[in-house]
C-alpha cells in the first residue's frame, strides 16, 4: 500500500492488482450491497455463542462460498479461498474485533522507539502438520515469498514501501527481527491476520497446497473437490490441541445464497458463513438460527474523480454528499443495522475519539453549491456501478436528483467492473473488506500515490499529515493527526463515505465456539456441537 508524501515502490503487477480488485468485488457481492463482515477471534478466540462447557467430538457442517480458484495461501483472494486455507494455516498475530492484537504463533511483537524495526517472538512447541518444527527460518521465507518481485499475492501491495526481501531477518530460531523501510506504527497488523495471506508457511513450500495441504492449524486437510466442499480431520499435533474440541468438519460450497439460508434452516449445515439482511433474509426473519453481529469499517464507497470535471470542483463534490439520506440508505441497504458514517474513514472502532460535524442530507445547500459551480440548472453524469452494489445506486440516483443530479448508471458485472473501470471510472461505487486500522485505508485508497486511489485524490497536506499518522506512536499524538485527517477528508469530500456495516454469521442453536469474522473468516478452532 502506498501512503507517504514522497513515491514509494513500484505498484505489485498487473495480476496482483487484479486479485485484489476480484477479492473487493467478491466480498461486495457476498454482500450484494455494501454488508460485508468485520474483524473476528484471535488465536484464542473468545466466541460468541459459547455457553456451558464445551463438549468434544462430532463434525461440523460448514457453509461457505465457493472458491474463485484453487486455493493457495499465497495467491488467494476470495472468501471461500480464505475458508478453505484457514483451518489449516495460522497467522503470527490475531486481529481482534476491537482493533487489538493476540498472540498466535508470535507470542509478542516489540518495536524500536521509532516504530522502524521490529521484533517478533515465535511460540514454543509449534509443529507443522508434516512433523518439522516451526522455526524464525519459516516466517522469513513465507514473508519473503509474499514480497518478492515477482509476487503476484494481494499482501505484496500492503507491504509496499515499507518492507523489502532481506530485510527480514531470523535472528535465532524463535526471533525474528523486521527492519522496514520506513517507520510504520502499525506494522503488526501487516504480518496478522487482517492481511490475510501472511499465515505462515514451512521455508520449502512449493506452491501446491492442494496436494501438500501444510499448515501448524488446528485441522488437516483431508479432501478437497472444488465443486462440492472440503474435508477436515483435528490435527492431534497442534499446539492448543487441547481446545479443539470438533473430530472435523466438512465445508460445503455454495454459490447461491437462498440455497445457503435454506441449507442451514433445514440443518443441512450448521454454520453459514457470510450472511447478509439483503442477501440472506429467510435466516433474519427465522426462529431457528443464531445470528451473531458485529460493527465492521468498510462497505462500499463512492469516488468522484477529482481530477475530471465537474467532480474536480469541490462544491459538486460537497453538494452531492448532502443529498445522500444516510439513514435511509441503513435502512434500505442494511436492514438498519450499522453505524452512520461521515465521508472519513476514522470511525468510532477505531477509537481515536474524531469530531467532526455531521453531514447531513441537505437539498437547499446543496442547490446553492451547485449553483456556485456553475450549474444551477443541474448536472449529468454517468454513475458506474458492480451489479452487486446496483440498489445502493439506485438509491443515490434518486436521492442526487431532488438537487438537480441526473445520473444515468452504468452497471456492469463484478468481474468486469473491477477487472479495471471502477479505478477509472468519473464517479463510481466500490466495495472495501473491512480493515482493523485506518492506516490500512489511508494507504490503500486516498494518498496521492496509492495505487486504489479511486478519486485520484492528491492533497499534499493530506499526505503530509498521513506520514506522520503512520510514524507516529504515541497515542495522544496520533488522535491529533487523525483529528487533522478526517477533517481533511470530510472538507474535501474525495469519496462519499455513507455508513459503517454490521457483520454476521448464522448458526444452529447448538452451534458454539464460531465467532463472527471481520475479514469474511470463519473461525473453527475453537468450535463445538452441543449434541
């Protein structure tokens, strides 16, 4: 990711950047409007719908979507990828549903006062499924691997800037030392599970999980036909072996999402991953599930190019965030569930206490702004959209037109639209996974050299003010950029950034120890069946 007022390393390669468009635009069509799902469990993770004591033995039946292509650690982009790779792959660290970070195969992780190096402890007593111990020499070669020239993994571009090969060192075998190439404060979510390709991965790895399903997991890979599901057994050599409680699951793939709510309603399945209001309504009007919920930092997004007129005239850009009813667009899109967002990306999860005056939908000042720019008898312009997010842009269409937008939509295929268009595209919705720190969109999406910066936004304050954000440690200090940030942000009007979603996942009642996932994991290592 980029994110300094000065260029940093060469954009990942055209494939790469391809993978994380088609992983935004599967994540915006599970959703199939901007309800996508937020952080989740840690290494230890404290589950929702866990009562009682945990009862061992059984298999569970896992709903999950189906994966784009043949699941690898280093090159998966999409949910059911993720899923497929989860259970038998572990991060060094856990990110957590309130921004925190737990340990996992790193115990702890200690920075130099400037936030410039790091050090990572391993855990003691961490085996691969094949028997060879998980050692510093591991993690070099899997985070080596994730950067290389040559990558074509999705984490090449978080690491963009800020990490390169060699700079990755293991010091003995359990410590391993991170000298980046600039100060970034928070590194440790970049080698945690929030950048989901970092699970770490034996030195020799060859690239074909599928036939050498490796891992240090809590569950083995026993089968795997991409058109039906996935086969786990318990891996009796894990490291907390002692808290998996299941014998195995069996993950089920779906590309139709009334068949996943009709699977799980009739017990076909226990678990049904990635379930949304608009997507999934049969299991939030039902009795016999359990949904769990939780806030998320993410959703779709509308860029105006700022370097294309009329969206290059701030007052247009103003003008047409106050005709966005943010309310009604929860409502429509979301069921009423999640937060009201206000064009920042600092919002109240991630807890650095920003005040900026809410905005809300105005027609008359938004008229008068029109009219200052020129265009007092209204405005035309073509609004492009994946065909995911097609009722939110419907919903804009109508609300721009009481001040005078006519906008005509262009809706195109997810695998079309974020092939390329939607970072060309005049004005334009995208869809984001939720990230547990704002540097991670700061970087990705609104700097001047980002290379997802769909406003072709370039604000050197701005960029001034995100470097320092990003070198800083200290807290108090931090909430006064971010202060300054979001203000920026709001004032300028780059992206409209209309509300924050609320996640969930659905269970049979007896179902416990799955919590739900900001990142579209589904977290089974400590899960259980009270049958």
């Amino acid at each position: 990711m980029n994110s300094t007022t000065q260029p940093l390393a060469e954009a990942p390669p055209t494939e790469a950047k391809r993978r994380w468009s088609r992983v935004v635009a599967t994540l915006t069509a599970l959703a199939v409007v901007p309800v996508l799902l937020a952080a989740c469990a840690g290494g230890a993770p404290s589950a929702s719908n866990s009562t009682g004591a945990p009862k061992a033995g059984g298999t569970m039946k896992v709903g999950s979507p189906s994966p784009n292509a043949a699941p690898d650690p280093v090159t998966m982009y999409d949910p059911g990828s993720i899923n497929v790779v989860q259970q038998v792959a572990e991060y060094l660290v856990w990110s957590e549903n309130d921004g925190t970070l737990s340990p996992m195969l790193a115990t702890s992780w200690d920075s130099s006062a400037d936030a410039a190096t790091w050090t990572v402890t391993l855990r003691d007593g961490v085996t691969f499924n094949n028997g060879s111990p998980l050692t510093a020499t591991d993690v070099v070669a899997s985070i080596d691997r994730l950067i290389a020239p040559d990558s074509v993994s999705s984490a090449a571009s978080s690491f963009a800037g800020i990490l390169t090969v060699g700079h990755t060192v293991a010091t003995d075998a359990k410590t391993v030392t991170f000298t980046l190439d600039r100060p970034f404060a928070d590194f440790p979510y970049l080698i945690s599970s929030a950048n989901y390709n970092t699970v770490i991965l034996p030195a020799d790895y060859d690239g074909d999980f599928l036939h050498n399903p490796v891992g240090t997991g809590p569950f083995t890979l026993t089968s795997y036909d991409p058109n039906t599901g996935a086969v786990y057994a318990k891996n009796p050599s894990y490291w907390d072996a002692s808290k998996v409680y299941l014998d195995g699951v069996t993950m089920t793939f779906f590309t139709d999402y009334t068949a996943l709510s009709s699977a799980l309603l009739s017990r076909s399945i226990d678990v049904a991953a990635l379930v949304s209001y608009s997507a999934n309504q049969p299991l939030y009007s039902s009795d016999q599930v359990v949904l769990q919920s939780t806030n998320a930092v993410g959703g779709t997004f509308l860029a105006m190019r700022t370097d294309t007129a009329p969206w290059d005239d701030v007052r247009v850009r103003q003008a047409l965030a106050l005709t966005i009813d943010r309310e009604a667009l929860k409502q429509a899109l979301q069921g009423g569930q999640g937060v009201i967002a206000n064009d920042h990306i600092f919002a109240d999860l991630y807890g650095q206490n920003v005040t900026v005056p809410q905005r809300d939908k105005n027609i008359d000042e938004a008229k008068s702004l029109l009219a200052a720019a020129g265009h007092a008898g209204g405005l035309t312009a073509t609004l492009s959209a994946p065909q995911s997010a097609a009722a939110m842009a419907q919903l804009i269409q109508q609300m721009a037109a009481e001040a005078g937008f006519t906008l005509t939509l262009d809706l195109q295929d997810d695998a079309t639209y974020y092939n390329a268009p939607w970072l060309e595209v005049p004005l334009g919705l995208t869809g984001w996974a939720s990230r547990p720190t704002a540097s991670q969109f700061l970087s990705l999406a609104f700097t001047s050299d980002a290379i997802w910066n769909t406003a072709h936004w370039s604000n050197a304050e701005f960029d001034g003010l995100v470097a320092q954000y990003e070198a800083t440690v200290d807290k108090t200090a931090r909430a006064a950029l971010a202060q300054q940030i979001a203000t920026l942000m709001h004032d300028q009007v780059p992206q409209i950034i209309a509300t924050w979603p609320e996640n969930a996942i659905a269970t049979l009642p007896d179902v416990h120890g799955v919590p739900v996932s900001a990142s579209a994991y589904t977290e089974l290592a400590h899960a259980w069946l009270d049958r």
